[in-house]
C-alpha cells in the first residue's frame, strides 16, 4: 500500500515542476523577445514610407532597391535616376530595363520607355514583362494600335502558356477594334 501512495506523491511533483518549467520558460521567452525587439526593424506597415537601409548593399544593388522604393511610392524621376544608377554602375538586365521602361511612362517619357522596353528584349528575349509592356505602351499611351497588335501577336507566339494569355487576348480585341477606327481616317485624304 506504499507504492500507490508513493506513485501519486510522484505524479504530483511531476506536475508542479512541469508547470514551473512551463511558467520559467514563458517568462524566459518574453525576456528574450522584449530585449530582441529593439534589434528588428518594425513591421513594414510602420516603415513603408522610410527610405531602406542600403548601407551594406553593392552601390549597384543599392540603386535597385531605393528605384523600387521610389517606384513604389510612385516618384518616377527619382526611380529612373536609380535604375540609370544602377545600369551606369553594371547592373544592367530585363529586369531593371523594364522597370526603368515603366518609371519613364508613369512619368510621361512614353519613346524613351518604349527604348528600354525594347532594350530590355534585346538583353532577355524571354522576358515576358517587358515584351507586355510595350504592347500596352503602343496601345494605351502612343495610340499605336497597329503596333501594338504585332507586339501582342509576337507575346502569344513566343509565350503560349503564359498566365496573361486571357489579358492578352482581350488587349488583342481592343487593338484591333482602335485599329479598324484609325485605318477608314488614315486612307482618306
């Protein structure tokens, strides 16, 4: 009759010292926290309108991030800048051409982002972004519907699986109807 009685003192100090390892850990785990929180930066919501810490990147990396920053925040000639930055620095590819290409057309600069679109096919043939781009930039900005139907004509051939085939598509219908507009007006004379 010992043993159960021995068992259940056992069964207990179990227990009490489970819930004592319990509560050290959770005060361990809110020191840890509280003292770590001051070496994060906070949440994104809190600093998106803080330009980004590039101090440790490569000058031209550094230039891509804040063109991004600025880009997001929707100042256009200083995103430019940036990507100028950074391609005048080596970093040159589709990637930062097309995003250039668009900085110079929310800035109203539609031939020169016609330019870096274009650029940006030349240095990645298979760069679906930039190629996209231009065709909504000859179609919704140059009024080039002409122009932009081959565009979108060569983005279908060149990426038949692409996910923007249906936005293609439709922007495929609208050339063609701003097209059909534009020819009758043009052939008179």
């Amino acid at each position: 009759m010992v043993k159960p009685k021995a068992n259940k003192s056992r069964a207990i100090v179990g227990v009490l010292l489970g819930a004592i390892a319990f509560v050290i850990g959770a005060i361990l785990t809110w020191v840890i926290l509280t003292q770590l929180s001051g070496r994060f930066p906070a949440s994104p919501s809190r600093e998106k309108d803080v330009l980004p810490d590039v101090s440790m990147l490569a000058p031209s990396q550094s230039a891509v991030v804040l063109g991004n920053w600025y880009f997001d925040h929707h100042e256009w000639a200083k995103a430019t800048e940036q990507y100028r930055k950074a391609i005048s620095l080596g970093l040159d590819n589709a990637d930062i051409r097309s995003d250039l290409g668009s900085a110079l057309r929310f800035n109203n600069q539609l031939e020169a982002a016609a330019a870096e679109y274009e650029t940006a096919q030349r240095e990645n043939p298979e760069h679906e972004n930039s190629l996209f781009n231009l065709a909504t930039l000859y179609l919704q900005s140059l009024n080039r519907p002409d122009r932009a139907v081959a565009v979108l004509e060569q983005f279908k051939a060149r990426f038949p699986r692409s996910g923007a085939i249906p936005r293609v598509d439709e922007l495929l219908e609208e050339a063609r109807k701003k097209g059909a507009a534009v020819s009758p007006t043009s052939g008179s004379g």
